[in-house]
C-alpha cells in the first residue's frame, strides 16, 4: 500500500529539521539530494565529509515510504573523488555560512 502525500509530506518536514549545533556551525540538512550533487555527510562522530551522491532515494519510488538508502563517494576539498563507493542510511547537510563551516 502506497503512503499517503500526508504522510509523505510529513516524512520530508521533519526529516530535514536541523538542530541548533549544526545550524551554528554553517550546515543545514537535507532529506533528498539530487544524483551527482556534492553535500556533506554528517558521520557518526559529528564529524562532515563532503561527498558526491551516486544513487539512492529518500522516500521509496514504489510504496513512497522512507527508505533514505543511498551510495556516494567522498570528495576532498579540492574536488578529488575517492574509488571507494560507500552506502548507508542518509544524514545530508549543505553548507549554508562557508566562513564558519568546518
């Protein structure tokens, strides 16, 4: 059974709510971001890695249900890509202040 666009819309608000330290530190975060796109993963450490997004979805195309699956490749700060493909569950940022970001 497909979600509901309620529910969906519900998912995607407050999927993408950003706490206070993130905020403070320059990052905002995203549910959903675009194949190719370059965005920082925040790592279990607290620590951001800027990645290129490979694949993946944040609502499932079938069932519209969360899935926040996805692969991608870190990216040094001068835009080399690693060979190393990772995969797991999305927690997204964009850089909002580049001056205070780390």
């Amino acid at each position: 059974m497909r979600a509901e666009k309620w529910v969906q819309d519900l998912t995607r608000k407050f999927g993408s709510i950003t706490d206070d330290e993130d905020k403070k530190h320059g990052y905002e975060k995203i549910c959903e971001p675009k194949i190719g796109e370059i965005v920082y993963l925040k790592k279990t450490e607290g620590v951001f890695q800027r990645v290129k997004i490979l694949g993946g979805q944040y609502l499932d195309s079938k069932y519209g249900r969360l899935s926040n699956f996805w692969y991608w490749v870190e990216v040094s700060e001068d835009g080399e890509e690693s060979k190393e493909e990772h995969k797991g569950y999305g927690n997204f940022f964009l850089r909002t202040n580049q001056q205070n970001a780390e």
